[in-house]
C-alpha cells in the first residue's frame, strides 16, 4: 500500500523518515529521539506516533521503543529512497551545497510523483556513472560547464549547446530588475 493510498501527509511520512534513519543508527528509537531529530515538541511526537500506529506502519506502546512494521518500512524507504535521489540531483546535478540540497530535497520529497522520481534516479545513475560526463554547475561563471575544456578557450563548452548569445538574449541585462 502507498502513502497516497492510506492518506499519509508530508509530516507523517517525515516521522517515518526520522523513524526509520534513528532505527538504522541504534537499533530502535525512543519518542525522545524523534523529538531530538525533528526539533518538534513532545506532544506532536506522540499524535505522530498515535496515528502511525493506528495506520499499522509502526510497532509503538507509551514508554517503549518505537519500531517499523514490515509496511511501515516499505513506506519509510520509498520516502528516504526520495529524499536521497532528490539531495543528488541537487547537489551533484545543479550544484547546490550539501546542505541547501538536502533542505531542498525534504522540501521537494513529498511532492514528486513516482513517474517523476523514477526518472530522476535514472538520470543521477547516468550522471554519475557515464564516463564521458563532465558537465557541472560553475558557481564563478554561473551556468554549467564542462569542466574538461574550462580554461582552455573561455567558452566553457557553451558554444556546442548554443552559444553565449542564447544565455544573454535569456538573460535581463544590468539595467533590468
């Protein structure tokens, strides 16, 4: 069963994230650990909890550790599974900084769709499998580059992609807001 099937908002499938990530690094988690993760107050946690429990995507009793179900993990996966492609293309695609990617992808994580995400992860694969691709984004420069012919004649590669006048004629001048 999907999150969209059983109706799971963006803070749910947060909590499972944060579930699943404390389990992995100490073998269950505690309501304190949640709270310590996601910097929320107690009292969310616990709703939290109450309704993943009901929803049957965690094992959870007051006062005890907190475990995945067998679906709850397979939720929980498909939500880290996300929020890992999405900080990649982020990062190694587009450039952003580590952390802004990874901002960005929890913000992005519960809005692309299957379709969507299994293209992305794909094209990350490629990215950064294919050994002939040495476009990356040029903080100085401000476009991407290929990184192998930087220097080498300023061009920076954008000649082959349609030159220099198609990013200017895009592009609002010095004088235009």
């Amino acid at each position: 069963m999907s999150a969209e099937q059983l109706q799971l908002s963006a803070s749910l499938e947060d909590y499972l994230e944060a579930i699943y990530h404390t389990v992995e690094a100490k073998g269950a988690a505690r309501a304190k650990d949640i709270v310590l993760r996601m910097g929320v107050h107690n009292s969310s946690v616990t709703q939290a909890l109450r309704s993943l429990s009901e929803k049957k995507l965690i094992n959870y009793a007051p006062y005890d550790v907190i475990t995945l179900t067998g679906p709850g993990e397979v939720l929980a996966l498909g939500v880290v599974r996300r929020h890992e492609t999405l900080s990649k293309f982020l990062n190694h695609v587009l450039g952003l900084p580590d952390a802004e990617a990874d901002a960005e992808a929890c913000r992005l994580e519960h809005a692309v769709s299957g379709g969507v995400l299994n293209r992305l992860v794909r094209f990350v694969e490629y990215f950064e499998s294919c050994p002939q691709n040495d476009v990356r984004w040029d903080d100085e420069a401000g476009f991407f580059c290929n990184k192998a012919t930087a220097g080498h004649n300023g061009t920076c590669g954008r000649d082959a992609c349609g030159g220099e006048s198609l990013l200017t004629d895009l592009l609002p001048s010095d004088g235009e807001a």
